[in-house]
C-alpha cells in the first residue's frame, strides 16, 4: 500500500450510491474507485450474517466509502 493510502485510510469516508459507481468487468457488485480510477470496490460482507456492508474502501489508494444504498442492495438480494 502506498503512502497516499494511509492518508486516504484517515480521511471521512464519501457517501456514494453503489448503482451510481461504473462497474468493473461483468460483475455486479465489483466497481472502480471513482476517486483513483484503478483501484476496486469490492462491497464486503458480514461474515456471520453474510449481508453487505454499508463501509467498503479502495483495494489501491485506501479512500473509505459509505454505500448510500446498501439497504436497497440487501433487499434485492432477500
């Protein structure tokens, strides 16, 4: 992880819409990190309750994100 990741890692986390994100390859919930371009979203899941995570952060440069529509995303999936 790079020195910009531990920065980012510290900053507020930005609230997006996950159906807003551009997603990458054919997956439905993998997306690109809208603020590095190459990084990826990977929304994680609660292991004991296998529900997505409204907190997700970037695999390249460590911006934290909350998902504004996670409740939608848990529903779909119920």
């Amino acid at each position: 992880m790079n020195e910009q990741a531990f920065v980012n890692l510290n900053n507020a986390p930005r609230q997006v819409r996950h159906a807003d994100l551009e997603r990458f390859g054919d997956s439905a919930y993998k997306s690109q990190c809208p603020v590095c371009k190459e990084g990826l979203l990977l929304v994680r899941r609660d292991q004991e309750t296998f529900q997505l995570l409204r907190e997700d952060v970037c695999s390249l440069c460590g911006q934290r994100f909350e998902y504004l529509d996670i409740d939608e995303m848990n529903q779909r999936e119920q």
